[in-house]
C-alpha cells in the first residue's frame, strides 16, 4: 500500500485537474538506476498494463507496475512547501540507503550494486 499526505493528494488532484484529460491516474514505480541503485518515477498516464496493481488513495487513482510494488509497500509521499517554491518528498520504509537529493535509493537485497554511486 502507498500513502499520500493530504497536501500531497491536493497537489496531486490540482495537477490532474490541470491537465484535462479524462481518465488520468497517478502512476508511481522504480527504474534501476540513479546514484544509490534505484530511482523513482512520478507521473500521470491513462494507460493499465498487465500486472498493474491499481488503488485510491484519498480520492487518487494510483497505479504501480508489478515490480515496483515489493519496493514500494509502505512508501509515504508528501508535499512541503518552502521559500524555494514546493515539491514531493518520499519516505520508504524499504530503503537501507538513499541519495543526498532523495531521488534514489537502495534496498538490503542491492545494498552490494556494483552501479551504485554517491551522488
């Protein structure tokens, strides 16, 4: 299961809202890559896959392919604002290691990737 603040399902609700397209839902998975192993990826599509697990969550449709999810059970978005403008924030229970910018991670079972670099 994924969780989504408030402020987050607002920001998230107020981006679906403008963009205009029916049937939009928020997509979330992992890609092998980035400065600790894995990086996340954030974004709307209209399209199901085969293997897809699909919820709502506060009002968000939320989609995450089938092998994202062992990585993502637990993960908690938010949305902070500070001085600088707004952005998500994520918190993964599943990450032993993450980048400085928190865009990557890693889990125990990658903790030895070879590919891993500091960022």
């Amino acid at each position: 299961m994924v969780n989504i603040s408030e402020p987050a399902t607002e920001k998230i609700q107020e981006m679906l809202a403008a963009e205009e397209i029916p049937n939009l839902f928020l997509r979330i998975g992992v890609q092998e890559g980035g400065c600790s192993g894995f990086s996340y990826g954030m974004g709307f599509d209209d399209e199901i896959h085969e293997g897809d697990s699909e919820m709502e969550v506060g009002g968000v449709k939320v989609v995450v392919d089938g092998d994202s999810m062992k990585y993502l059970r637990g993960l908690e978005i938010d949305w902070k604002e500070s001085a600088m403008g707004g952005g998500f924030t994520i918190q993964n229970p599943n990450a032993t290691a993450t980048c400085g910018c928190g865009s990557s991670f890693r889990t125990a079972t990658e903790a030895g990737n070879p590919a891993a670099e500091p960022c």
